[in-house]
C-alpha cells in the first residue's frame, strides 16, 4: 500500500503544542483510515508506518494509544494490527444518517441480477473512493482490491473518477496526485457527456468495468455503481443494457436517499 498523502494546511500557526496535538490527530486518523481497508488478516508495525510515513517508535506510540480505547486490535495470536470494534460502535450514529448501503440494498438485489456481473457501490470520503457494498452476480470478478471498507484515491478508481466527473463546481476540490483534466476528449469530459464511464480493469487482468454515478437530493455525485466483468462478457453490444441497469439501480438509491433525508427532517421538526 502506498504512503498516505494527507495534503493538509500546515498548523503552525497554531503555535507549537497545539500543532503537536492536531499532528498527532491526523496521524491517529490516518492510520485508521489505513487499517479499515487493510486486508482481514491486518497489517505489521513496519506497514503501517512505512504507508503513514512515519518511524517505527513513533507509529508504535500511536498505535498503543488507539489500541487501548479499542479503536486499534491485535489479531489473534499474531503481531498484526486490525481495526478495532469500537469504530463500529462510533460508526452506528453516521450510519443512520447516512445508510446508503442499507437503502441501496434492495435495487442493488435486482440489479446483480439483471447484470449478472460484480456490482461494486462506492461513496467520495474527502478524496477518495470508498467501497460500501458488493454483489457477486452470477458471472463473479475476484477483485479483491475492491472489498468492502476498501479506500483508493479518488482518480485511481472507476467510481472515483465518475464522481469526480460531476463535481459541484462550487464544491471543495480534493486533492489528487495529479490535476484533473478537464479538457474537449479527456475522460472527465467524456464521462459527463455520456453519463457514465467505461474502463478497463484496475487489477484483474482481461476485464472491463461501466460505472454511473448516484446524485443526492441536491445533484452532487455522492456515491457510483460499478459493474466488474471479463472483456469477453462485457462487449460493446452490452455495454448499453448494462447502464439502463445500473441507472435503474441509480436512480432507485437516490430516490430511497432523498425519502431518507426527508423523513428525518419531519423527525427533527417534529
């Protein structure tokens, strides 16, 4: 895993203990973010600080701080760290206003098997890319980068790249490794004109992914629908049937989002 590019303002102006403390938050955040897309069998002091960019003694006085309030685990009967349990239990408020997995769930039932192929549903977390949910299909891709709690930059992913496709121009710009083209036939543009995106594969060899993106209440692209198969099931007559597929499932979700949104502004009115 590649070091973590955190791309935040300088804090020394908030003199030399706060900046101290406020580094040492981002460090703690960074390496949580590390760790929920880390592989289940967790990851070695010396991984994590080589992706944080940190020294040992320092990522392992981190570590011992995360790992006593439960936030950081040991796996069992190893010296790899993993996400802790009471990320989960913090995680519970966001995720009631914010279930787009649980309100996507049913239109992405019908949609795996419309398509047949993997169906990956992504959300934008600041800049990047995070996978929320997974079908299998009939026809499955093992694609294993893309697991569920999985982070990539935003302009490393099929998802990422469709969100960052139908940016709000008014919105916050995330900070990417390398700036987004934006020009007449560049992809971004494409993508736009189209309305959906089709890719060659990031890491399975020979396969072929179409993505659409999923807009809240407001028309920002806050999450996208990937469709994963080999280059052989996914040919150019298909690719039209697979998108009128995936936009059914769009569409279904960010109806499901604004009725969510909407029953709990009654509920805080009320």
């Amino acid at each position: 895993m590649k070091a973590i590019k955190s791309g935040r303002a300088s804090t020394s102006s908030v003199g030399p203990q706060g900046a101290d403390g406020a580094q040492s938050i981002h460090r703690a955040i960074d390496m949580i973010r590390l760790l929920s897309a880390a592989p289940a069998r967790g990851m070695k002091l010396v991984e994590i600080a080589d992706c944080c960019g940190l020294s040992h003694p320092t990522a392992y006085r981190i570590l011992r701080a995360l790992e006593s309030e439960g936030v950081v685990e040991r796996a069992e009967d190893s010296r790899r760290y993993v996400i802790g349990t009471e990320v989960a239990w913090l995680g519970l408020k966001a995720a009631q206003r914010f279930p787009i997995a649980a309100l996507a769930a049913p239109a992405l039932d019908q949609a795996a098997i419309d398509v047949g192929d993997t169906l990956l549903l992504s959300v934008r977390s600041g800049d990047f890319s995070v996978c929320v949910e997974r079908r299998a299909g009939r026809y499955p891709v093992p694609v294993t980068v893309a697991a569920v709690g999985a982070r990539l930059p935003l302009d490393t992913t099929p998802a990422g790249r469709t969100m960052l496709a139908f940016l709000s121009p008014r919105g916050p710009r995330p900070k990417l490794a390398a700036p987004i083209q934006d020009g007449p036939g560049s992809e971004i543009a494409l993508t736009r004109s189209l309305g959906y995106l089709v890719s060659d594969g990031l890491t399975v060899r020979d396969t072929k992914s179409v993505t659409v993106p999923i807009f809240d209440a407001g028309g920002h692209a806050i999450a996208a629908l990937s469709a994963i198969a080999t280059k052989t099931r996914l040919k150019d007559d298909r690719i039209e049937g697979v998108v009128a597929a995936l936009n059914i499932c769009s569409r279904a979700t960010s109806d499901a989002l604004v009725r969510h949104a909407a029953t709990r502004a009654m509920t805080v009115v009320t």
